[in-house]
C-alpha cells in the first residue's frame, strides 16, 4: 500500500487522518509531516507495500515511523496554508472542507473576503498571501493572508500591514490583519469556481464561454456539440474544458483552445432541456427522462443497472475502463441519466465531485461521470457459456437455494474430488487476493468460524451474513468455485457498512478485513481474551507476535514464536480459544524477520493459560514457580516456558548463574494442590491444530490449507494463478495439492536450516519462507463457540 509522493521542493507531504502514537509522544490527526523525496524513494522504491515511512512531524521536527493507511499526501501549497492553522482538528476539518481550501489556493492580492475577528464577520481586501516568519531551517512555512479591513472591520485590526518590523503591504494603523485561510470567507462569483485559474479581472470580461455554456467544436472537420465544464488559462493562452454529447458509448473530456469553441443559442439548445419554452410561453420546465435511462432492463436481456453495478466504460480511441457505479441521477443543465463511477485505476478526472459539489467519494483520479447508457455491465463477470476451457459454464455452477442451508467443509478425498483443479476455489479481482485467501483458509475444510453463517449476534448484520453464507462459503463447499461477482457483492457490502470506499479495489491485509467482518459487521465476540501485565480486557481477533531479533533462533517454528511474545509481554490467555489466528512478526509485507518459519502443526497452549495447572519441566510434578530467566537459558529445551515444582525451582537456581533469577508463583487449582509424590495424576496438556497458513512474497496473497490428518494433507490455493484474456478477461483460480510440504516438515531443523529455498520442491518454499498468518483451531472448544 505505497502512497504516491506528491514533491515540489524535494520534499513529499502529508496530513494524518488518525492520531498517532510513538514513544511517549502522541500526534492527533490533522498534524502535518512530511520526508525528503530521497527517504520515499529508499523506503518504496524497492518495497512498494512497505506499510511504514518515516516522516518528521512539522509541529515540533520528531522522526516517527507512521503506518501508510493514515498518511494522506498533500501537495507542498497545500500544506503550507494548513500549517497556518493552528490547532491539528480545525487543521483536518479544513482540510476536508475542499471547497474553502481550493478557494484560498486560488486567492490573490485585490480580491474581496470576509474575515473572522473574535466570531464576527467584516469586510476586507487581500493585499498579501505568504509567509511572515520564516526560519532557514523549517522544511516549510505557514502561508498566511494579510487583509486590508474595510467599512465596519476599520481599526478592528492588529497592524498597518506589517508584523515584526517587516512591511508586507501599506494600509491605515490598526486596519490590517495576518489570518490563516480557515477565518476567511472568500467571495463566490461566476468565475471563481473551484479548480479553475483565476484571472485578471480585465482578462474575465473578455472570455465568451462560462461553466455551463452549451458549446460547438470542430474535431476531425465534424461538428460536435457539449457543455463547458471548466475554462481556464495555461500561461498566455485560454482553453475549455468540454463533456461531449456524442451518440455511443464513448464518453471524455477534451481540452479545446477557446478560439475553436463557439458559444451556442442555448434557448434553441434541445440538449439543454432546462430552457426549453413551454409551448412557446418562455418558461422553463423540468427535462423528460428518456425511458431508456430510468433503469429498466438493459439490451441483450442484461440486467438493470443500478448504484454498485459492475461496469464497463469505452473511452477515445477504444480504450476501455472498468468500475463500479457509485451515484445515478441528473447533473445541472444536462438532460441524460448520469452515472458517478468509481474506476478499478486512476484513469478518472475527479474525486466524485462535479462543479464544485460532491455527489461521491472515492480517491483521486478514480472518479468519472458518464452518461448512464455508456456504461455496460462488466463483461469479466458475465457468464461465458462458449469460452474454450469451459471455464465459466453456468450449468456447472448454479446459483444456490436462497434457503439458509449448510454445507459441511470438505475433509480428505472430499476436498480433493470437489476443491482440486483450475477454475476452482475462490475467483479473483482487482486486488481481491486477501480476501480471497483469507476466506479460502477459513471456510472451504473447517467449520471452527461456522458460527459467522448462521448466529444471530447482537450487531449482526444479516445482509453480509446471508451474502458471506449463501454467496461464498455454499458454493465453494458444494462446487468448489466462487465467482469474483461473489466476492465483490461482499467487498460492496464492507465497503457500505465499514465506511471506507477503498475495500472495492485497494489492496488491504488480511487481519484488517477479519477484524472488520467479525467485530464491527458481524459482531462476534474476540477470538482471544487476552491478560497482559496482570490487566484484562485486552480482547482481540489476530494476535500480532512482537519480539525483538533473537541471535539464538534462526529457524524457529511458530510454538517457539509465540512462547517469546507471549513472555516478553507478560501475556496469557484467559481461556482456550476456539480460533487461534496469529500474524508473523514483520515489518510491512517484505521486510521478514526470519528467512524461514516452520509450521508448528499443534501449537501447545497449556503453559500460556491463565490460572491452569503446569507441570513442573524436570520432574512432571505439579509446577508452582515460573522463571522468565530460565526459559532464556539455553540450557533447557528450546520449547515450552520454563515452570518448576519448588523443589526442583530450589535446585535448579542454586547454580551460580542463576542466582539472579527471579521466579514469579504461579497459580495452582484446588484440585492440583493434593497430588500423589509421584504424580500419577499428569496435568491435561491443551493443544490446538494448525488448519491453515496465508503467505505473502511481495505483494499477492495465496493459501495452503490442511485438508487431511496426515503431513502430504496439503493444498495450494491461488486465486489469481492464471488469466484468460487481456483486460477484458478473467482471472482463473487454482487449487493443487503439494504433498511436497511433508518432505521438509520431516526434516532435522539442522538439515532445513541449511535448505535453499529455490531448491524447495513445488511450492514448499511459499509456505516455509513467506508464511504472514497461521491459522490454528480447537475442535472441543469449537462446540461451545
């Protein structure tokens, strides 16, 4: 998830959108920061999803490491007007207010406004826009406004013009005033639109065409006719900004110089409906909606479209585009049904605004208004009945029963007859590949998150629930295949509910959409109930492992990992989990700690538990005493928290190098606390079974999942494997089996250590060297959650 630098003076800006916290300092969102382009380029040239970047906050010059999904780049002038705010949340909030903000960037000296003292309004003049303190060694300074006040804003100003000895302009004691562009109101007009280069005044009364104006134009010596949606100046010449109304399904922007535009009588305009006379009494009226565009079914039987369709759009010169429709409805003074599209790629001219008005929200350069009949439905989701391969075939994957029916997960042969081949598993598309592997690992052969299809939990939204059960997990169980359609019908959905318009198209992690399903959506209760430093409370879905580099692992497996985490921490479970989902210690996607991770295939949990009983680790008797030290000891095994009875604890720290050890006491249940001298009653040992692991090389998730009981039990799942087609294909998901895995789990760690991964057999290597999540299940508990 790279963000793109926005660079001007060398430097790369932004502007958070979350509080941030690092050491002991806190950032609120709205604080500003920003890195030379030389560290982006070092930090993502080579990464490109890296999830961290250093920045130096410009409030007081820290260097902090700050995740990627809260930094929103800004351009360098942008930046500098924000800076004269003082406070980070009126910052942000003026920052949202792009109308205001893209005014002030416009503004210059001898334009009227109102200005903001002390919560009333008075008149003024801009006679200054930049900066009044600067500091040779701020990487930026804060743009200021210096206003002339007029009428009755006389003598309520602080200065004659100038600040600290410095003159930035001349005007009468007292009536002059330095403000941030946040307590200016700037004067609206005809021409100064959002977007659009302010002219000279002298200049604006010559210029023919105004936003809205019904335009001729020549192109290729054909006459064509459109609306002016913007008219602006490069340098000494002007052009305009015109929407053609062309028939077809091609709909652009061209960029003609104003000279070749002529002005139309827009009175006799028919594709300006809104003045059309009445019968001749002059009147306006309301356009008619062609029956075309109201929504009805589409041509060749295709569906109606409708807010969160699918679509295609063909551009000049053939050039197609896909998307998602996220508005439909009628623009000012245009006479079609339009569609606002959100664009899979930043091939669009707008964020969702049109005139200054937002109709919706998506990132820059995705956004796109086009007549309603230019779109069609998206051909990579359509039904292909005739493709070579039989890849699409509609008799072989029927839509479900709507009826809330379960299909049990697919075990042993089972999941190799139904899951095993091309086309199968879960269809891909547009950066769908976490999702996809993470509801492959989840659903296709276990039912540990079965409760997620069907209770009824107190947030619970039965939508998503009905589309995850009978759209998803049904037919992947029943036919192996879930069409991508699938898929983003649930990423609409997230999409709705969470608030975050980039789960249709954006790349994401995992863990960000597990725990955005189950706890906001969903509802459902944390996976762990987590003790730390003796405080509960600390409840979560994924457990991130943090540790700091260890000299004496270098191949470690994932039951070593977790003892170091949950140890370094102070940590415990304060009951068996039912789900045991755990991320890989990392930094970003690529940045791995260890080169390989083995698979731990049971993870044993008992000495990770909260008050239950241990077993001493040199006589079996019943453990009392716990020692952080020891377990450092490399002395001792490599696995398992060292815990000892208080006769061995006595012994084992008499040694002179552990004198300094200091073991904490553990808690005994009653029933443990009167066992036989020779322990014949043996503590229960708590173990959990691995059923999944997602891996990441770079930027692409895929899936082994554990569809057997024994070590060959291994499947591959990548749902973007292949592709038929070029961009108006598809891409073919596929799931093999690599019972390959088994040779390398079988082998001494001295022996795999020294393994060279690109001499791994299969795809062995992906899941012992990019392994980013383990997916662990207790069946017993299972029956209870």
């Amino acid at each position: 998830m790279s963000l793109p630098p926005l660079v001007g003076d060398g430097n790369c800006y932004y502007i958070l959108t979350e509080g941030c916290a690092y050491g002991s300092k806190y950032f609120p969102p709205g604080s500003l920061c920003f890195c030379s382009e030389r560290s982006y380029l070092r930090s993502f040239a080579d990464r490109p999803s890296a999830r961290f970047l250093k920045v130096v906050m410009l409030d007081d010059g820290s260097t902090v490491a700050v995740t990627v999904e809260i930094l929103q780049p800004v351009r360098r002038e942008v930046a500098a007007l924000l800076l004269g705010i003082g406070g980070p949340s009126e910052r942000l909030d003026s920052f949202l207010e792009r109308l205001s903000l893209e005014a002030a960037l416009q503004a210059g000296p001898g334009q009227k406004v109102t200005v903001e003292i002390e919560r009333q309004h008075f008149p003024g003049v801009i006679r200054y826009v930049g900066s009044i303190h600067k500091s040779p060694s701020a990487a930026l300074s804060p743009v200021f406004f210096g206003v002339e006040l007029q009428g009755e804003g006389e003598n309520r100003g602080r200065s004659d013009g100038s600040y600290h000895g410095t003159e930035y302009f001349k005007c009468k004691p007292s009536c002059g005033i330095f403000l941030p562009f946040s307590r200016i109101r700037f004067a609206p007009g005809p021409d100064n639109e959002p977007g659009k280069q302010k002219p000279k005044v002298e200049a604006e009364e010559g210029v023919p065409v105004k936003v809205g104006d019904a335009v001729s134009f020549y192109v290729d010596e054909v006459l064509r006719k459109g609306i002016a949606m913007a008219v602006y100046r490069e340098g000494s010449r002007w052009f305009v900004k015109v929407c053609p109304e062309e028939e077809g399904t091609t709909d652009i922007f061209r960029e003609i110089p104003l000279d070749s535009v002529v002005k139309e009588n827009l009175i006799s305009q028919s594709v300006f409906p809104t003045f059309e006379s009445d019968v001749g009494l002059g009147h306006s009226k309301q356009p008619k909606r062609p029956a075309s565009e109201s929504g009805e079914e589409g041509e060749s039987g295709n569906p109606p479209l409708e807010v969160n369709s699918m679509v295609q759009i063909t551009l000049d010169k053939g050039n197609q585009v896909f998307g998602i429709i996220r508005w439909l409805g009628y623009l000012p003074q245009i006479k079609h049904k339009m569609a606002g599209v959100e664009l899979d790629e930043d091939k669009g001219v707008t964020a969702g605004e049109w005139l200054g008005k937002y109709y919706f929200h998506c990132a820059p350069k995705r956004g796109l208004f086009v007549k309603l009949q230019s779109c069609q439905p998206d051909v990579r989701f359509q039904s292909s009945r005739g493709s070579d391969l039989n890849l699409m075939e509609d008799s072989e994957h029927e839509a479900l029963p709507h009826a809330p029916v379960s299909f049990p997960p697919l075990r042993n042969e089972d999941a190799v007859s139904v899951l095993r081949g091309r086309m199968k598993g879960i269809q891909g598309h547009c950066n769908s590949c976490y999702m996809d592997a993470a509801l492959f690992s989840l659903f296709s052969c276990t039912s540990v998150l079965d409760s997620m299809l069907f209770t009824p939990f107190t947030l619970c939204d039965r939508n998503v629930q009905e589309i995850l059960r009978e759209e998803i997990v049904n037919p992947l169980r029943k036919t192996g295949f879930v069409k991508a359609r699938s898929v983003m019908h649930l990423r609409e959905q997230l999409t709705e509910k969470g608030k975050c318009s980039s789960f249709t198209n954006a790349e994401k992690d995992p863990e960000e959409f597990l725990s955005l399903i189950m706890q906001k959506i969903l509802g459902i209760e944390p996976l762990l109930k987590l003790q730390s430093g003796g405080h509960e409370g600390l409840d979560c879905y994924c457990y991130q492992i943090f540790m700091d580099k260890q000299e004496d692992l270098v191949v470690p497996d994932v039951q070593q990992l977790v003892e170091h985490s949950f140890l370094t921490y102070d940590q415990k479970l304060v009951e068996i989990p039912s789900c045991f989902i755990i991320q890989m210690p990392r930094f970003g996607k690529e940045y791995k700690m260890f080169s390989k991770i083995i698979p731990s295939l049971e993870l044993d949990i008992t000495d990770l538990l909260l008050d239950s009983p241990r077993e001493c680790c040199v006589c079996g008797d019943v453990a009392t005493l716990e020692c952080s030290g020891c377990f450092k000891d490399k002395m001792f095994a490599p696995t398992g928290l060292k815990q000892f009875c208080s006769t061995c604890s006595k012994q084992v720290h008499s040694h002179y190098r552990r004198r300094t050890h200091k073991p904490t006491r553990l808690h005994v249940p009653e029933e443990f606390q009167c066992r036989s001298p020779q322990g014949s009653q043996r503590v229960p040992r708590e173990k959990m079974e691995l059923f999944a692991v997602l891996c990441i090389e770079t930027s692409h998730y895929v899936s082994f999942v554990k569809y057997g009981p024994e070590n060959e039990h291994w499947m591959f799942f990548d749902s973007m494997a292949d592709r038929h087609g070029d961009e108006n294909g598809f891409n073919i998901p596929t799931v093999t089996l690599c019972p390959e895995v088994a040779k390398y789990l079988d082998l001494p760690l001295a022996v795999l250590a020294l393994e060279q991964p690109r001499d791994m057999d299969g795809v062995a290597k992906r899941l012992f060297c990019d392994a980013y999540m383990y997916m662990y299940q207790s069946k017993k508990m299972a029956l209870y959650k």
